[in-house]
C-alpha cells in the first residue's frame, strides 16, 4: 500500500480563528470514510478555537461496499490487527506530515484522534513517531500489538485517552481495559471513560471530554507519565 494523495485527501475544517496553532487528524474505522469523524470538529471548536481539524479518507476501498479501509479485516484477531496497522501506519505517518507541512506546524502540534480501526492506527502511528504528538485519543478500538520499547523513552509518550461503550459487540470494552493496562505498565499517562449503555459509538460524555482533554494537552497541562485513571464516574 502506497501514499496516494487524491483517494487520502478527505475533508479538513480550519481554525474557528487565526492561523492554525495545531491540528487534529481523524482517522476513521473501517467502513467509513473521513465525512463520518470530520464533524466532531464541530462540538470541539468553541474549545479549541485555534485548531485546524483534517480527516482523511483510507486509501483503500471496502469491497462491494462504499466505505474505505485502513486494512483489511476478516475478524478481530490480535495478529491479524497487528498485521494491519504496521502495513497501513507509514501512509498515515506521511499524510500527517504532509498536513504538518501545509499548516507549517511543527509536529509536536498534533493529535491523532481515531475510531475504531482508526484507534488502532493512531495509537500504533502516534507511539512511534519520531517526535511525538501532544496527544492520543481512541474511540472504540484497541491496541493492536504491543507498546514499542521506544515508547519507554520518558516524557516523550504522550499523554492518552480511551472511551468505549460498555455494550460494543464489534469490540469488546475489555479491550479498552487491556489497551490501558498495556500502556500503563510502558509508562502512559492513560485517563478512560467506560459509556454505560453505548454500543460502538462515541457517547457525549465522551466526546466532551476529548475536546477537554485536547485542550488541555495542547496547553501542556497534562501528565505524560505514570498515571491510568478513570475520568467519569460510570452508573
């Protein structure tokens, strides 16, 4: 799979003001294409006033079906994912600079934010870039893999957030549970949030938080070390 600018090219949102200070790239699921998170940018705006927003389309396309894929899956299976994330991760890394590079940011200005399948990619993108972005956030996904060594390297991992339906049957909230005790023990500073009675989605508690906790990452107001906590109180 190779970079192709035309078929990555989805919709992009500026600044609500001034130049662009830093950007948010959404990565969506399988299935979906960069219209389906693009939006979200909408909610997080007030927020982050000075931040530009891109939302890329897979570069390949679901068979028989309209939607993109970041790679193919025929089931979830740690091995399979893995598979995927290292084929598909260098043509995120090099949209992402690409992006940097339009805004002229430096690319410590970033935040992955992903659903899903786009969950696994960014974390497994965000966790190996050379420099690090200002922030993870994982809507519904996994880790595929493990946490590389070279994320064990101190206060360049970047601070973390996981949401999750506790009633998702495409991937179990477990899987949320596993991915921050992983990167906990490699030294995150991984905050949760378990949505009771959501299913594979992105539930409002937990889509404020993410625009909080991008804020306050960009701020440089977060922990990047040592710290897993729940941030929502579930009933």
């Amino acid at each position: 799979m190779t970079l192709d600018t035309p078929i990555l090219a989805g919709p992009t949102m500026p600044p609500a003001r001034g130049p662009a200070s830093h950007l948010v790239v959404m990565v969506h699921g399988y299935g979906a294409d960069g219209q389906d998170l693009i939006g979200l940018a909408d909610h997080w705006r007030q927020m982050l006033p000075t931040v530009a927003f891109s939302a890329p389309n897979a570069p390949a396309r679901v068979p028989g079906a309209p939607g993109y894929q970041w790679f193919a899956i025929s089931r979830i299976d740690p091995h399979e994912m893995q598979m995927g994330v290292e084929q598909a991760g260098p043509v995120l890394d090099a949209f992402v600079d690409a992006e940097l590079a339009r805004l002229g940011l430096p690319p410590e200005r970033l935040a992955l934010v992903g659903f899903s399948q786009g969950t696994m990619l960014s974390l497994h993108v965000g966790l190996r870039r050379k420099v690090r972005p200002a922030a993870i956030v994982g809507f519904s996904g996994l880790l595929a893999g493990s946490v590389p060594p070279s994320a064990n390297d101190g206060a360049d991992i970047p601070p973390i957030l996981l949401t999750h339906g506790d009633s998702d049957s495409v991937i179990p909230p477990q899987a949320m549970f596993l991915a921050a005790s992983q990167l906990g023990l490699a030294g995150a500073a991984v905050q949760w949030h378990l949505a009771p009675g959501m299913g594979h989605g992105i539930d409002p508690e937990g889509l404020t938080m993410a625009g909080i906790f991008l804020g306050q990452a960009f701020a440089g107001r977060l922990r990047r070390l040592g710290q897993t906590r729940c941030v929502y109180k579930v009933s």
